[in-house]
C-alpha cells in the first residue's frame, strides 16, 4: 500500500479530532449529572442551577480552557427522543398572507380561488401555486390578479410592487416575494420568542419553501405553554364593549329562536336563576320559557355575568354556543347598531360553582366569560397592537401579575381618546389577543394620557412572561399552525438511551466475536477498524453539530454490520488467492486491487450512498439522522476497513507472515459448494409469485396495511397507567368521550397503551390541541386517581405515569409525508436501476436487481399486511418503516451486486462451461460473503430488536425480515433473472469465447 505513512497520519490526526471534538460532550453530561443530582426532580431548579454555572470554566486543556456555556454548544447534540421536549412544525397561513396582501378583498373570484386551494391542496403542492391555479381557472382571464381591489392596491403599489399594467405571471412572482417575506418574518418573530424562552440549545429552522417552520425545544416540558407560545398569533386589540344590559334583549331573542330548531322534548325541572334571568324577569314568565332543557342557550349559563361579561359558561358548550351566532337566522335578531357585533370568550378562569346548595363549600369549576364586542363592517378594533413598543410582566397593586405596556405617541392619543369615552359612558375596554378577552377593565378616573397600560386578569407568572414576550417579539403576519407535533418524556428519553446503549454494545461485541471465530487474527484486525469507525463516526457527528437519535443510533448499529462487510469481501478475495497458491504479499495485494474486490466494494457501497441519500432528501426528524448516520458510517467504514486494516494485515505480512484469513474451524467452509441455483429457479419462481400474489391480495383486498398517523394524520399518544388494563375497554371509553373511533393498542407492558385519534385533525390552533388533551384526561382520570392534569399532560423528571410520548400529524403534512414517502421507494429503485445499467452497461443486470428488489418490498409488505393485527408489537406504515424498506433496498442490492461483479468477472476471464455454469459458479464462491454479511446484519438486527426498545421494535423486524428475504432475492431471483434475459445468441458467443480458451 503506497502513501502508508501519510495514512497513518491523517487516522491519527481524525482519531485526535474526534477525542477532542467528544470531549465536550464527556464534560457536559458530567455538569447534568451534578446539576441533576443538586436540583432532585425540580427541573427548574436544574435549569436555574446550569444557567448559574454557564459562564464557569468546566474544561481545562493546558492549553486553553472553555465555560460551560462553550462546552454545551460543542457537546453532540440528541434529538428529542433521547434528551426528551417538544418538537412542532407550524404552517405559516399563506392563506391569511395573501389575504393581507390583497386588504382582505371582498373579489368573489379572489375568495373562492383562496378556498379551492384550501379544498384541493395535494401531497408536496404549495398552497400559493395551488391558489394560482384555482385563480386562473375562475377568472378564465376576466380578473387579473393587478386588479384595483386584489393585489393592485395601495400598500402594495410603488418600487417592487403590482402596478395595474402587469400581467398575471408578473404579479405572481411579486406576491412569490412578499410571500417569502412573511415567512422569514414569521421565522424572525418566533426566533425571538424561543430565544427568550430559557430552553437549552433550541433549534429552529425553516423547511424549504413550504412555508414551514420546524422549532426543536429540548427539554422543553410544558406542552400546552409552549403550544401556546408558539402558535398564539400576538394579535393584540383593544375593543369596545357592550353591557350586559345593552344585549340581554338580543340573548332573550336569540333563546326563544333557538327552542324552535334546538329543543326536542319538554323537562320539569326549573331553572336557577341568572342575571339575564333576573334583569329580564318579565320576558321569563311563562313556564315553558322556565324549564331547564327547553333553553338552548340560557340552560348552558352556569354563573352569574355582570357588566361587560354576559355569562360563565362551560368551555365544552362553547362551541355549540359559537355555532348558534353564526347563523343569519339568528344574527338577524340584533339590533341596527349592534349588526355588528363580535362574540368572544375569555382564557379560562375558576370560579365556585353558583348553583351548588351551599355556596361556602362549593367547588371551583373551569369556565370562560361571554363578551360582546363593537365591530364594525370592516372588523377592525377600536385600536390595534401594532403601537405597542414595550411590555413587562410586573404585578398590579393588588400583588397579581400582571403585563405593562408603553405605547408609541400616536397609540397614546388614541388611547386617550378610548379611555376618555369609555369614562363618560361608564363602558369597558376588552384587552383581547388572539381573539382571547384577557381583562376588560372599566375607566374610573378619566382618560389616561401617557400610553402606559397595564393587562390583568388570572395569571401566573410564567404567562405573564410568556404574554410580554410575545408582545416585545412582535406578531406574526400570519397565523402559525401547528401540523405536527411530538412531545417526548425526559423519563422515555433516558429509557431510549439506555436501550440504544445495549443493544450497540451487544451488537458490536457479537460481530466481534464472530469475525474472530470466522477470520482468525484478520478478524482481530478487522474489529480494531471497526472499533476506530465508531470513534470517526462520533466525531465527525459532535463536529458538524448533528444530532444523535433514537434511529440514529440504529444507523450506528447497523454501521457495525455493514462496516465489516469491506473486510469480508477482501478477506474472502484473499482466502480465494491463498487457494489458487499465490503468496500471503501477493494474495493481500490482489484481494486490494480493483479487478480483486475493490470492484465490488465500491458498486455495493455507491447502492447503498445512493438509497441512504434519497432518504435524507426525503426523510424528516428522527429518519433523517438514521439516513446521516448511516451515510456517516458508509465512509468512516470504507475508509477503517480499506486503510486502517491494510496497515496491521501489512504488518504481519513483515513479520511473522501467518494469516491465512480463517481458523481451523472455518478454514474449508464454502470451499467445495456447488450448489445449482439456476436449476431450482422453476420453483423459486413458483414460490416468490405465491408469495407475491398472496401479499398484493392482502394489501389491496383483504386486510390492507396499518397506516400510522404519519401517513392519514392523527394523534398518537403513548401512556402508562398505574397497573395493568384492558385495551379494549379503555378503546371503548375513549371512543364515547370523543364520540369518534379511537384505538388503543398495548405497547410492551400491559400497563401501557399507544392511543390513536383523528379526533379534530383537520382543525388547526393551540385550542383544538387543548380540548384533544382535555378529553382524554377526562375519560381516563379514573385510571388516575391521583394525578392531575398538568402531572398527567405535561412532562417532567422522573414521570412514571400519564403521557410519556405525544405526536401530532396534520391531515396536510400527513400527505405530504405519503408522497414523499412513494417518490422515495421509486426513486431509489429508478436511480439504482440506472446506476447498475451504466457501471455493468448491459439492460439485464439492472432488471435482475430491480426484479429482486421488488420482490423483496412487496414480500415484507405482505408480511405487515398479513400479521400486523396479531403481532405483539406495532406493525405501521409510518415514516419509520420506509426507512426500513429503502434500508432493506440498499441491502439487497448489496447482495445482487457482489454476485452480478463476480458474474462480470467470469464472464471477461476464462471460466470454462455454459451461461449458466458461469452464473452458478459466481454465487458459490461467493456464497461465504453472502452469508457472512447477511449473518452479520441478522446479528445485530435481532439484539436492537430484543434490546432497542418498543419504539422502534417495528422498524427493525422490517428490516430483519427485509435482510432475510433480500439474501434469498439475490441468490434466487436476481441471478434467474438474468440469465432468462440474456438472449441466446449472447450466452453461445460467450460459452464459445470460453470453452475455445
């Protein structure tokens, strides 16, 4: 091997590099685990504990020395499932950009072209290009998108802006912009918000130009603040209010209208009074008006209102109550100057419950108020947030906290103005944000002058901080939904860690073991590369910055198997050398070179780069860290097992001389099998279309697949009881509260369920996610006596009940998700198809692999298709289990490459007998590396699968059956293949050129 020494330099030039680039990380789990110990289970005393050493020396190196602060962004980041937070993508509402842009036109053509491409939006299309489409297909060019009253409007015109002359391509690309600009000032805004929210290495990105924005917050633990604080628009407006006496005659109207459509039977029961009950007591008389049920609307008031707050009501009825003013028939119940009013509800609140007998000991119930705001045709408040400029959570006099706020000089004089009348009337001023009434305070000392405000209402402090950083960072152009969530336990976290530590150790010992029982001494040698691979790989993660998953770390263990795989292929190459009387020099120098096996090292790893890539390219979160490492691992391997290797085989050839690649066992294993794989082919055929036929029919006809939530949106929640229950019957609860289909399934342990709802999925808004997490620990709360909401929600250290795992999948990005996932399966198969027809430059090649490659998918399909609703583990079709169909592509390919080279090898050397002696003769003397490698990978595959936890048992039995399948592919089916396609007239001038020699 030339340039030996310059090798030696750079591996231990790397091999430095990566200590030094792990050192870090080594330095800064050692500070958590102090900081852990110090704050107990108080995760915020951890937090403030970290924050206080941040600027303390923690690494001295002699010769330069680094804070924690430092040590911390250097360290190997983990993803979520391993260091447990929160993970969301949100969807910046290019629907509700366009309608800025445009004034929010009232154009019916502009309008139903916005709600077409809402109806029709497919899997990978934007909303703007399907918004063109639609636009064009409606106006049918009567409309330009340059008209007055769309695009072509005051703020829009000037420098880079729409002008009526343009045409509609023009303005496209306009709107392309201003588009794009929204997003990044959306990006900008929440930037600005997780900044200042105190989580550790947080992670925020956009995805292309999907208007998308994936926010990583580790160890992130209260779910529905974060929600909150991250979808929450920080639309701050300051509204008029009406008095509950000035729309208690619309509510009474309202009421009798609704008992005409609403009210199906007659009850006896009275009714408690209210305060519309009792300021209204004439209109209230009769008794069909008085009896509880009869009242659609009054019967779901459950305390007293007053002032600007029309009523307490549940906020499970609030929905109801919302439908019923939106209807024009009751709409029109209002009076002239109040058509436009605007029905809103305050955050939640407690207060006693009013209609218990004794008021001293009644319980605190959740409610929301009613209020009535004074809209106008435009919708527009009296004054907006924009003329903030400042705000600090602070407490009121009464001790409370509270939110100040300084306006700029021009919000000052309107505010004074406000206040002034809102003084002389004796009315009241809603502050509300995100359509949510915080506080509506009544002016008792005349118009404030000044712009300095102050919003109080039932806060804690980490809301007010919350609320003042929203309003500081600014809102966002645009609602920011959230379509995909996962929220991970720091307690599932460390489980993950621990699992993926023993199953690593434990694959990488047995493939040790085995190559020293297989290769002797060469399998010594073979085991320090290895050993150094996983070092490079290591450093080159905690180098780049990337992070480590759970996945990840399953790419690591599957690096274990493919690593030695160069090294089989050499040291099996060299063993054939040894046979054929060639010296131990001779034989290592031909095993290395390019017509030995450096050939087909690199066609199989080029297979596996190509397949390991596209699922980079199209993988999201956890997947695209199985997809870098597994990238990682094929260089740091080629380069170990090549290089690093050759230097100690080297070595010994110098000295002593006594490889021989194999022990006393093994030495004449594979030496004399003459297996005729060509002449089974009839019943391989028979058996695969069995297999085929029978799989496709279950797919499509009889039990079809188990589509995760990755695939048809929903949401997954993983949780753990206190003792054992019945999956069935907890099923049966959860589908009554709500009032949907819901599927919980055992996940490992019978004390721990995986729940699945689309309850609401095509609803977006922090809301919805509230209320899904509201019901389900309502159905469940009998399962935990002693938990409460927050205990059972959200997460925290040492968590052993309640919900450990949650994920969210939006019905848009799940189609998304679905294309992707198909473009990625036949996207590796077409550019490996062209790869093999280049390099091997004949047809059939490539459709032997393909062939076998197909044969492969749809068998482990089927296998999913027929056991997945028996299985004692989770059997989805999710993003997890296309990682493991394109692993299972590279794999086969790898196989059916080895064998095609040494088909090619034969065939331009001197091999003597037919077509298909020549191909039968390259998979026995293969038939070593084969077996060698596909036991290595079944190796390891088999202890992730006992070891490596519930979360991805799934995803490795896919790639397990895959491995065992594509090995039998290779040999059966790639190989018949081929030779069925070669025409006659080639095999004979090939057997010619042969049998002459």
């Amino acid at each position: 091997m030339q340039n030996k020494g310059l090798i030696k330099f750079f591996a231990i030039l790397f091999a430095l590099v990566s200590i030094y680039q792990l050192s870090f990380t080594f330095v800064a789990n050692g500070v958590k685990s102090e900081a852990k110990a110090f704050a107990g289970d108080n995760p915020d005393k951890e937090l403030k504990y970290l924050d206080s050493i941040g600027k303390e020396k923690v690494l001295n190196l002699g010769f330069t020395d680094f804070t924690y602060n430092e040590v911390k962004n250097k360290q190997l980041n983990k993803g979520l499932d391993l260091e447990g937070g929160i993970n969301v993508i949100l969807q910046i509402s290019i629907k509700d950009v366009l309608k800025g842009l445009a004034n929010n036109s009232k154009n019916p053509v502009f309008n139903k072209s916005l709600a077409d491409a809402s109806a029709n939006l497919e899997g990978n299309k934007t909303y703007l290009n399907k918004f063109f489409e639609a636009f064009e297909a409606n106006s049918k060019g009567t409309v330009k998108l340059a008209s007055p009253d769309i695009f072509a409007n005051r703020s829009l015109q000037g420098d880079g802006g729409v002008d009526f002359q343009m045409s509609d391509a023009q303005v496209q690309k306009v709107i392309k912009r201003k588009v794009d600009e929204s997003v990044e000032s959306a990006f900008k805004v929440l930037r600005e918000r997780i900044d200042k929210f105190g989580v550790t290495q947080p992670n925020i990105q956009k995805l292309g130009e999907t208007g998308r924005i994936l926010v990583e917050l580790p160890g992130a633990k209260d779910v529905d603040r974060i929600k909150k604080l991250l979808g929450g628009k920080a639309q701050l407006e300051f509204w008029e209010t009406y008095k509950i006496e000035e729309i208690g005659n619309f509510l009474v109207a309202a009421n009798e209208a609704l008992k005409k459509t609403e009210v199906k039977k007659v009850e006896t029961k009275t009714v408690a009074k209210d305060s519309l009950n009792a300021l209204l007591t004439d209109e209230t008389k009769d008794s069909t008006a008085a009896k509880k049920g009869n009242n659609p609307l009054f019967d779901k008031i459950i305390g007293n209102g007053g002032g600007p707050v029309l009523g307490y009501f549940a906020p499970k009825d609030t929905a109801a109550i919302n439908a019923y003013f939106k209807r024009p028939d009751i709409r029109v119940l209002l009076a002239a100057d109040q058509h436009y009013a605007k029905f809103v509800w305050s955050k939640p609140t407690t207060i006693k419950d009013q209609k218990a007998k004794d008021l001293a000991s009644a319980k605190d119930i959740e409610v929301v108020e009613l209020y009535a705001l004074k809209g106008n045709r435009d919708n527009n408040p009296a004054m907006s947030g924009g003329v903030v400029t400042d705000a600090k959570d602070t407490f009121d006099q009464m001790g409370k906290p509270a939110v100040s706020m300084q306006m700029n000089s021009q919000g000052a004089k309107v505010w004074e103005e406000l206040t002034g009348r809102a003084f002389a009337q004796k009315s009241y001023i809603a502050i509300v944000l995100d359509d949510i009434v915080y506080s509506a305070p009544g002016v008792t000392s005349g118009p404030i002058a000044g712009g300095r405000s102050e919003i109080t209402g039932s806060f804690d402090v980490a809301e007010t901080k919350d609320l003042a950083n929203v309003l500081n960072a600014g809102k966002l152009p645009a609602s920011a939904d959230i379509i995909q969530s996962t929220v991970v336990g720091p307690s599932l976290g460390q489980a993950a860690i621990d699992a993926g530590t023993i199953s690593s150790v434990l694959g990488f010992l047995l493939v040790c073991v085995w190559m020293v029982f297989y290769y002797g001494k060469a399998g010594w040698y073979a085991n320090l590369a290895l050993l150094l691979n996983l070092l490079f790989l290591f450093g080159i993660m905690a180098s780049f910055g990337f992070v480590l998953t759970l996945p990840g770390i399953a790419g690591i263990v599957l690096t274990l198997g493919t690593a030695v795989d160069a090294n089989i292929i050499i040291y099996e190459r060299a063993k054939e050398e040894l046979r054929e009387g060639k010296s131990l020099s001779e034989a290592v120098q031909a095993s290395y070179g390019w017509h030995g096996a450096m050939r087909s090292i690199i066609d199989a790893n080029v297979t596996h780069v190509l397949t390991g890539a596209i699922l980079f390219i199209f993988g999201t979160g956890p997947i695209k860290g199985f997809a870098l490492t597994l990238l990682i691992g094929i260089v740091t391997s080629l380069f170990t097992s090549i290089f690093i290797a050759r230097i100690f085989i080297d070595r010994n050839i110098l000295g002593k001389a006594d490889l021989t690649f194999s022990t006393s066992i093994t030495k004449n294993w594979f030496t004399n099998f003459h297996f005729d794989f060509i002449k089974v082919k009839k019943f391989t055929y028979i058996f695969s279309s069995i297999v085929t036929v029978v799989s496709l029919v279950s797919i499509f006809f009889v039990n079809g697949l188990d589509e995760g939530v990755d695939f048809v949106g929903g949401r997954t929640f993983q949780v753990k009881f206190e003792k054992a229950v019945d999956a069935t019957a907890v099923s049966d609860e959860l589908s009554a509260a709500f009032g949907t289909p819901v599927e919980a399934k055992i996940l490992g342990d019978d004390d721990q369920l995986k729940i699945t709802t689309k309850y609401k999925i095509k609803e977006d808004g922090v809301a919805i996610d509230e209320e899904v997490n509201q019901k389900l620990y309502a159905a469940l709360q009998k399962y935990f006596p002693n938990t409460t909401y927050d205990k059972f929600i959200n997460s925290y250290n040492g968590k052993t009940v309640g919900v450990l795992q949650a994920s969210k999948v939006g019905a848009s990005i799940s189609e998304d998700i679905k294309t992707n996932s198909y473009w990625a399966v036949l996207g590796a198969m077409a550019v490996i198809f062209l790869y093999l027809m280049v390099s091997f430059r004949k047809w059939q090649y490539s459709l032997g692999a393909i062939a076998a490659v197909a044969h492969d998918v749809i068998f482990v399909l089927g296998v999913y298709s027929l056991c997945y609703k028996f299985m004692p583990f989770h059997m989805e079709m999710d993003q997890h289990f296309i990682a493991a169909i394109l692993t299972v592509i590279g794999y086969s390919m790898n196989d059916t490459v080895i064998v095609f080279d040494r088909v090619r090898e034969f065939i331009i050397g001197n091999r003597k007998g037919s077509f298909e002696d020549i191909v039968n003769a390259s998979i026995n003397t293969t038939l070593s590396r084969t077996l060698n490698t596909s036991l290595m990978m079944i190796i390891v595959l088999l202890t992730m699968f006992i070891f490596g936890g519930e979360s991805i048992r799934g995803f490795i039995f896919a790639m397990l059956i895959g491995i065992i399948v594509g090995t039998y592919s290779s040999l059966f089916i790639a190989t018949p293949v081929l030779v069925d396609t070669i025409s006659n007239d080639e095999k004979h001038t090939i057997e010619d050129k042969h049998n002459k020699a």
